[in-house]
C-alpha cells in the first residue's frame, strides 16, 4: 500500500507552496463523538463511503477516526499547495450535526528541482481544516485509513456480535420481569461447557438498561450467570446489578473501544 500511494502526488510545478510552522498548540479533543452526524470517505476513481452516526456499526468507526484525530500530534510541513492542476487525492468529509464540515486529506512533502517541484505524500500525515483553518497532523493510523483501510470497514454487526445477540435472546424470555429493561448491548461474556459435555454447558451474560440510551443518566449492567442443559433447559442461578457504570465501561460493552 506504501508504495502504491506515493505514486499518487508527483507533480511538476512552477509555484510556490505554503508552510504552516507549528507554532501554536491545538486545544484538544478537536471533535467529540457527540458533535458528529457523519463521515464520508471520497477515494480514487469516484469511489466513495458514507459512515452515519445512527448507525450503531458504523457508530463505531466514527468513534475510532475521531479518537485517531483527537491523538494526533501537531506537525511542520504544507497545508495548502498552489497548484495549476489539482491532484485528485482521497478526502475525508465530516458533517457536524451544527451544519458545519470539517475536512481531513493526506499531507505531501516537496523539493525542487530545476525549476520543478516535486511532491509525494508524507508518510502518516493529514491536513485537517475546519472553520477556515488548516492544520498539519501526525497519525499513521488516520493516514492509513484514509488512503486504503476504509474500504475494508465491515458493513452491519460482525457474524460474533450476531450470534452474541442470537444467544442473549434465546435467553432472555427466562429473565425476571424486574430486569426486563436490559437490552441494549448484549454480551455472551464466557460460556464453559460442564463436564466437558458439548450439550450442557455455563453462560454468562450481561447487557446495559435502555432506560438510559438517552444519556441524561449513567447506564446499569447487569451479569446473569444461567445453566442450559437438554433435561433441565435453562436455569438463572446468579444476577448482579452494577449502577451508574462508567463512560468507558458502557462503551466497551457495545462495541464503541476496545
């Protein structure tokens, strides 16, 4: 891929070409995952991708670009070229749910030669610009992603996620009424067969309250602990309720960090 993309920006010019010195520090986060209500991903021949933030998947890649954006570093180099002819590079649109779009495009270095310019890309470094501001940064990850890896997002929940939630509902039915507001998030967290049976085996499980999906409150998870077993079907033997979970906690539960 590293080699691929650096074909991608050598031109001949006969214009000068701006440097940004980083001589200012950014106010960090520059995005919260609250503000955004999409990304979308121009790429090379017309080629293109829209991640929305009602999407619950691809929630999660927006969460992980902006973190991306968040962690990076300041650089020194270009941030804008005047050019006869634009390059077609790919580009990252972000849609804040205010109106406004904010743009990240890969960065390029340049030498001169012979009263030529020729520029390539810079390796693990973006321009992001946003209100009439541009901005040199460093993250390999962003970089990465833009030129190639957003193509590979998976589209809809991944085939473990899917049976998690087969598995959940199969058991849900057997839960008390009193936790019936537990399904948002659901987790197989460990299964163990007993006696090494392939039939009969111990689950644990556990889910957040959709009470508090509107964000006015933290979240509770509950962990139940059930048998299933052919003679017997499915027995719950422990609940416990955690309250007011953390941020972090409740975003690992649906699939939102690591």
């Amino acid at each position: 891929m590293k080699n691929i993309v650096l074909l991608f920006l050598v031109i001949g010019l006969f214009c000068p070409v701006d440097i940004t010195e980083a001589s200012f520090q950014l106010q960090k986060p520059l995005l919260t995952p609250e503000d955004v209500l999409s990304l979308q991903v121009n790429g090379l021949y017309g080629r293109f991708r829209l991640f929305n933030e009602s999407d619950g998947d691809e929630e999660v890649t927006i969460n992980k670009v902006i973190k991306w954006i968040n962690t990076s570093s300041l650089s020194i180099g270009p941030t804008e070229l005047k050019l006869n002819t634009t390059p077609t590079l790919p580009k990252l649109k972000i849609k804040m749910k205010n109106g406004n779009i904010s743009v990240i495009e890969p960065a390029y270095n340049c030498i001169s030669a012979s009263n030529t310019k020729i520029c390539t890309l810079a390796e693990g470094e973006v321009i992001y610009t946003w209100d009439n501001k541009k901005v040199r940064l460093q993250s390999r990850e962003l970089f990465d992603w833009l030129l190639v890896e957003w193509k590979y997002e998976s589209v809809g929940a991944s085939k473990e996620e899917l049976l998690e939630e087969t598995l959940y509902s199969r058991y849900y039915p057997y839960f008390d009424k009193t936790y019936s507001d537990f399904i948002m998030c659901p987790r197989i967290d460990k299964i163990e067969r007993i006696n090494g049976d392939t039939r009969r085996h111990i689950v644990r499980v556990s889910a957040l309250n959709y009470s508090a999906h509107h964000g006015d409150i933290p979240y509770d998870r509950i962990h139940i602990t059930l048998i299933d077993t052919p003679e017997n079907g499915v027995k719950i033997i422990k609940v416990e309720i955690q309250k007011g979970i953390s941020v972090t906690e409740s975003r690992k539960q649906c699939r939102r960090e690591n």
